[in-house]
C-alpha cells in the first residue's frame, strides 16, 4: 500500500466515522479519546480530561513571559486545544488530516469564542506546512499511531518545537518487540493495524531511539493501562458482532472501527500493547 492510498484511507476513515465517534462515545464535550480513570480522577469528565490535564501542568511550569504557543497534532475536532485553551491563556495550531474534522473543529473554536487564540488547519503531520509559528509545547493524542513514518514525524516535530520545548505523546505501543514473533499476538497485532488504519505500533524503546535521533530527551512517561476500563458491556457485545462478521467487518469504516477496538482491547487485556503517556524535552542546539 502506497502512502498517498494510506493517507487518504486514513482521511475517508475519520471523514466518515467522526461524527459516530462523538455520538456513541463517552463525551458530549467533543472529545473522542479514552477515559483515564488515574488515582485522583473523580467523575467521567476529569477521565476523559486526564492527558490534557497533564499538558496543563506542563505549561504551567514554563518559564516564559509570553502566553505559551501549542501545536496538537492530529486535534480531532479540537476538543484538547479549547479545554487547554479554557484552564490556561494559550495560543494554539490543530492539525487533522480529516477535512470534516477540521470543519467540526473550526466551529467548535468559534462556538467557544477562541477564534484569536486557536487556528486549525488540515494537512499531514508527517508534512508539516513552512513557516508555521515555533511550538513551546507539541502534543499527540491517540494519533501517533497513524504516522506514515515515524521517522518523517519526528524530524517534523524537531522542526516544530523550540529548543528547550515538550513533545507529548499518548498513545499506543507494542508492550515488546519479541511479540512479533509470537504468532498469536501477531494474529491480533495484525487485526488491530488493519482496522485502525495503524502504521506506527512501536515499542518504548523504538519510539525512543526516534525521538533521540530528533533532538529530544525523555523526562517522563506514564504507563496508563491500569487506568482503562476495559471489558465493558458494549465491549462485550462488540466482541460477539465481531465474532459474526469476522473479515467482512473491513468493508464498512464503521465496522472497521470495531474491528480494530476489539483487537485492540484483547492486545491491552492481554499485555501485549500498553497505552502509555510519553514526555519529551527537546535539547537545546
């Protein structure tokens, strides 16, 4: 599969499943990433607010005497740029590669009133525009996975992030690289890139391998697993759908979907993939 096929599955999946994400998810405030349930989480709200949370602290530990400027990249449609927006004075860039999201997101800034302070632009994070403003702080939020190389992310982003500036990273990585050779893992390794459209499942010490070769040095990171609620009742249920449907589940998006979070909640219940929350600080020049 070319880059040019999969970058364009990957627009026409989100094209056509955003508006499902937002309408059966867990929020009725746009976001459409998983719940933390961390130690000191109270209510669904702080849950799905939890990563933001953390970027949140971050900024508030600059040192700076401008208002500090944010990239999100992949943003959904906004959802983490206007509550960062809401909690701390910021700037702030959203990329997508979904026109649709990027409309719901240009409405969701405006709806908000945050329209001089946040911008949202389709493209590529693997292709970033020229000239876009120097980030104190980059963020990714369960889209990392989707890079097309996680090389061409990494030097883009090393670009993006001023010297001394953060990277964040939340997302999902092969618990170890000898599972790839663990043929009942592989099986659903496989299903789970095959349905969520996934390029870059990396282990904790690939990704670190990249982000050094890009300038960037790890401050902390968070094995957030413990903290997910899995094996819900609609897990269930999509668990015997899948059952039924098997491979014929590729030929809808939506169905996709499913196919690819079922096999994803067997990876996290299994231990094979973690979904972790990466710090990183790039070095000065």
């Amino acid at each position: 599969m070319s880059n040019h096929t999969l970058s364009e599955k990957i627009q026409s999946f989100y094209n056509q499943n955003t508006e499902l994400f937002l309408k059966l998810g867990h929020s009725s405030e746009g976001s459409i990433h998983r719940s933390i349930w961390a130690y000191g989480v109270s209510d669904r709200h702080e849950a799905l607010h939890y990563v933001d949370n953390q970027i949140c602290k971050l900024l508030l530990k600059l040192h700076s005497d401008s208002v500090p400027h944010i990239v999100d990249l992949g943003c959904g449609v906004a959802s983490s740029l206007c509550y960062i927006e809401s909690e701390i004075s910021v700037t702030g860039l959203g990329i997508t590669i979904s026109e649709e999201q990027c409309k719901l997101a240009k409405h969701r800034i405006n709806k908000n009133g945050f329209s001089e302070k946040l911008q949202c632009l389709q493209g590529d994070f693997c292709k970033l525009p020229k000239n876009l403003e120097k980030a104190d702080l980059a963020f990714s939020i369960e889209a990392f996975v989707h890079a097309q190389s996680a090389g061409a992310f990494f030097h883009q982003v090393s670009s993006l992030v001023k010297p001394g500036g953060y990277l964040i990273i939340c997302d999902d990585f092969l618990a170890d690289e000898s599972l790839l050779e663990n043929k009942k893992a592989q099986r659903w390794l496989n299903r789970f890139k095959d349905g969520w459209l996934v390029s870059s499942l990396l282990s904790h010490q690939q990704i670190m391998k990249y982000a050094s070769q890009a300038g960037f040095k790890k401050i902390e990171s968070q094995n957030l697993t413990p903290y997910l609620k899995l094996n819900r009742p609609r897990d269930y249920f999509i668990s015997l759908l899948i059952k039924i449907l098997g491979k014929h589940s590729l030929k809808s998006r939506y169905f996709q979907m499913l196919y690819g979070g079922h096999a994803l909640q067997k990876c996290l219940s299994k231990q094979w993939i973690n979904h972790e929350l990466i710090i990183w600080q790039r070095v000065n020049d």
